[in-house]
C-alpha cells in the first residue's frame, strides 16, 4: 500500500484516471466492492503496475538441491540452498524486454485491447511453481479493495515542500546502489 501511496503521489494524472473511472462505472458515493472489479480495469491495471514496480515482499521460498547438477555454466552441489531473491523478483518486473521503460509507472502497460489481462500468475511478486504464496488470493484481493477504496475516498497529494522526485527516481538501478529506497517523501491523504 505504501507504493501505492507513492505512485499516487508523484503521478496524480494516474490517480484521477482511476477516480473518474471509479466515479463512472459505479456513480458518486457508492465505495468499491469485490464484486466490481471486473467493472474497474484501470484501476485493475493500477493495482498490477503497483505489484510490478515495486513488490512488498519479493522473498523467494529456500529450496535445497537433491543432485549436484551444472545450470548455465554453474556447478551446484547437492545439498545447496537456493531461492529467488529479491533482485530476481524485482528484474522481472523491470525486463524491458516485457516492460518498456520499466521504472516508470504506468498502469496502461497492463490494458489488453480486449479488455482483460493477464492471469494472476503473471504477479511475480507471489512467486510462481509448486510452491507460489499460498496467500495469494486473500493477499491480492486485500491489496486491490484498498487501492480501489482509498482512490474512491481519499484524495494523495505531495506535500509542497516534499523532494521533487519522478517515478524513475525509483529505479531498480538507484535501489541496489543506494543500498535500498531511504527517500522521505512527505504526502498527504485527504478524504473527499
């Protein structure tokens, strides 16, 4: 939630799309359900760019080799632990062969022309295989319904005297280098 709140914050062009889709599929007053997000592909796309720019927790489950084996040039030994680290989860969702100017965020990357999207296998950032997050229906349903209610009800501003910062600010670069995201960007959220 907190990158979303980020997102919203640097990209207010974003986040008035997602209102007035909101406000027009579902009329002036009437707060975002489970059952509408069918209904909510903006804010659909939104939430998955949110998952792909910056992922909550890109953890990766330990898994321990049961052979020794060699994988692209490298020796494994049996008994090796092994997971998908944070830097892997977050290159995926920042291949610019998949994702065009990846440190940007831009939800409209997301949008099929036929209106639907990839399935929820597509979010990295819940792992994929055998062993994906066993919560990631509740986790993804949680995450959408409170991006999709704070849109419908709170307005995300940068304060004035915050940095000036872009999305590209943000980079996968600028995170390994700077030894993580430490900026300090003051907002406020106000309801409508």
């Amino acid at each position: 939630i907190s990158t979303f709140i980020l997102a919203m914050s640097l990209n207010p062009h974003i986040q008035t799309k997602g209102k007035e889709e909101i406000e027009n599929v579902l009329g002036v007053g009437r707060i975002p359900q489970f059952h509408d997000r069918s209904s909510l592909l903006y804010v659909e796309a939104i939430y998955r760019e949110v998952m792909r720019w910056h992922p909550a927790l890109p953890l990766g489950v330990p898994h321990k080799t049961t052979q020794g084996l060699v994988y692209n040039g490298y020796y494994l030994p049996k008994g090796m632990i092994m997971s998908i680290s944070e830097p892997a989860i977050r290159a995926m969702g920042h291949n610019e062969s998949v994702y065009p100017n990846p440190n940007q965020f831009d939800p409209e990357r997301h949008l099929r022309h036929d209106g639907t999207f990839p399935d929820i296998n597509s979010i990295h950032a819940y792992g994929f295989g055998r062993r994906v997050c066993a919560g990631r229906y509740v986790a993804d349903a949680t995450i959408w319904i409170t991006i999709a209610c704070l849109l419908a009800t709170m307005d995300i501003t940068k304060n004035d005297d915050a940095p000036s910062l872009t999305s590209a600010d943000f980079s996968i670069e600028n995170y390994y280098s700077d030894g993580g995201f430490w900026y300090v960007v003051g907002c406020s959220i106000v309801a409508i």
